[in-house]
C-alpha cells in the first residue's frame, strides 16, 4: 500500500510539473481486490491564499451529477414510475413547454430516452463553454454576473434565445446541459422531492458510503465538511460564482472523490439498481451521427445515457467528466475506479484528463 501510495503522489507531482496551469491535483484510486483505497493530493487549495491541498477535500462535481440524475431517474422507470418513452409534454410543467415551443421544439416528439441520451436536439445553453467562437454566451454572462441566482425555466429560456434545435428529436448527438436540466425537473416533479434529496434515496447514499455528497445551496452541507478545494476557469476562481450556474441536472452535485469512486463503481456492479436490465438500458451506446455544430469537450465517441465508455491501458472504462476538471471512471473487468482532478476548465488542447487511467493501470501492473 505505501508503495502505490508513493506512486500515486508522483503522478501527482509530476502531473502539476508538466502541466502549470493545474493550481492541484487529486488522485484517488479504489481497488477492493487489492486492498486498495488511497488518495493522494498536491498543489494548493486556494491559489489566493496558497493554502495546501490535502487529501479528502470537497468540490464541485459538475457535469459528474448527470450520471447520479440518469441512475435516479432509471430507479424510477425500473420501478414503473416513469416511461423512457413518456414525452416532454407529459413530465414537465406547463411554463417550461412554453419556452421550449417558443423555440421550435416538438415537446410532443422528445422522449426521457432522447434527453438521457443527448439526442433530443435541444440546445446547449452552455455551448460557449467548448465553442470559443460564440461571444456572448452563458460562461460569459456568468463572468459578468457571477453572483446571479439562475432559475432552471432562466437556463432553458437562455438556451432558447442564443440557438436553434440542432436537428429533430432523434436525428443526431448533441451534448446537452439544458436536457439534463429537464430531466433534473422530471426527477423533482415526479418525486414531490428537490434533485438533490431525490438522488439520494433513488440511488442510496447511505447504502452505498456517501457521506459526503450533496445538492450544493439547496440540501444541509454534511456536518463535518472537508475543506474545499477551489477550481478555476483560467485565472477565475469559481468558487464566487453562485452554485446555480450549474445546479438544476446538467451540474449541481458537491462531492470528494471517495465519494464519487463509491458510486460508480457501486453503479457499474449494479449496486443502484434492483435489476440487471437497468444497467444494461443505462450502458447501451447510441449510434446517432454526432450534430457537426453541437458542444465537444473531447467526450468519448461512445455515448449512453449520461454516461461514456472509453478505452485506456488495454481496458474498458465507464464514467463522465466534470467541467472544472473532474474524471471519474471505473473499469468493472479490474474491479477498478480512478477518479481524479485537476481543478482547471481551461487546459490545453493536448491535455487528456482519462490519460490518468492508463498511467494508474501502469502503476499497478508493474
């Protein structure tokens, strides 16, 4: 164990090294089958303060929620609470089909399925974030007014007034955070409960070990918080941006990566669900042709619903990234879950945040 511990913080080290612009890094790996369950931090807390990071810290999860969103919300299909094939007409509140029909959606035509699948064709409200060429998009209305407290019907009226549908409900692949933040609706109108407190009882926090996982601003913040860790877009530290900037389905989810390591490799044994076929429906990869105009953060050709499988050191690996630098990933073959951050939005284009897969894979066969 001191030995991959040691290992560990050399990756970590050597990853700060080469890539400046990270303020930190976390490693955590968990390998019951080999006794493993290790984290290992380097790099600052805070870049204003210089304060250290420290393993165990807490941080704002990102686009990782949207596959607690998916897993809550395939609980509630495995227990005949909704259809994957119900339509937007049937699962969301009148004032949000509204806007959306303002736009030219076929609210009548977009299914559950199409939207845990990115291919409802719904538009990114947050598509600037990988398209430098948009201008006056929702990253910088949140670097004008990053105290602003955004509604879920703002975010998708937002998504409405800066673009059009990328194609009709089914005919292509577009990552989309404003179709998460539908789903997050669906979750909330069909349990009585917020997002936030229905993921925790559909997915099981409590049975699976998360103790330090919650809906950021709207649940209690667990009583013992491990101190955060602040992430950054460029020089900007994100933690002055009010958490609805990303709250409502698509982000919202504070966590450490113990916690986040626990849950998916919980979700990929099939710890989630009751049934076997859940998972398989969670894991089956769509071939819709990719829409050439959509958001592309170097996501993984291979698409589920809110999920992505890719391949590293020779394995297969499932999981999600997070904007402001999170990687989460679990191999089920190896009985291995690395998750990882580099707290930075904004790194080059040839930084690869699953590339820590193939290096932990190495560590440990060697």
């Amino acid at each position: 164990m001191k030995g991959v511990e040691t290992q560990l913080q050399a990756l970590a080290e050597r990853d700060l090294a080469v890539w400046p612009q990270m303020p930190a890094r976390l490693i955590h790996v968990l390998a019951p089958g080999l006794g493993i369950d290790l984290e290992v931090a380097a790099g600052v807390a805070d870049l204003a303060t210089g304060e250290p990071l420290h393993p165990g810290a807490r941080f704002r999860i990102a686009s990782v929620t949207k596959s607690f969103v998916a897993a809550a919300t395939l609980r509630l299909v495995e227990d005949g609470r909704l259809s994957l094939d119900a339509v937007l007409d049937d699962l969301v509140a009148a004032e949000t089909l509204d806007v959306l029909r303002e736009g030219g959606y076929a609210t009548g035509e977009i299914t559950l399925r199409l939207l845990l699948t990115h291919t409802s064709g719904i538009y990114d409200f947050a598509a600037d974030a990988y398209d430098d060429s948009i201008a006056d998009g929702f990253t910088a209305q949140c670097m004008k007014e990053p105290t602003r407290r955004w509604t879920r019907l703002e975010q998708i009226g937002f998504a409405v007034a800066h673009g059009r549908p990328y194609g009709p409900p089914g005919s292509v692949y577009a990552y989309s955070d404003t179709g998460a933040c539908l789903v997050g609706e669906v979750l909330e109108r069909v349990t009585g409960q917020t997002m936030g407190a229905a993921i925790r009882e559909l997915v099981g926090y409590e049975r699976l070990g998360l103790t330090h996982t919650w809906h950021e601003s709207i649940e209690p913040e667990p009583p013992d918080l491990p101190h955060l860790s602040h992430q950054y877009e460029g020089e900007i530290d994100v933690a002055g941006y009010d958490p609805s900037v990303d709250l409502w389905g698509g982000g919202g989810l504070m966590s450490t990566c113990h916690d986040l390591a626990l849950f998916f490799r919980g979700l990929l044994r099939g710890d989630v669900f009751r049934v076997p076929a859940t998972l398989a429906t969670m894991t089956t990869v769509i071939d819709t042709p990719h829409a050439p105009e959509a958001s592309d953060d170097g996501d993984p050709p291979d698409t589920a619903m809110f999920l992505f499988r890719t391949e590293a050191g020779g394995e297969t690996w499932w999981g999600h990234g997070g904007w402001w630098g999170t990687t989460a990933w679990t191999c089920p073959r190896r009985d291995l879950t690395v998750v990882a951050g580099d707290q930075q939005a904004h790194m080059p284009d040839d930084f690869d945040r699953r590339t820590i897969l193939a290096d932990v894979l190495g560590h440990l066969d060697g």
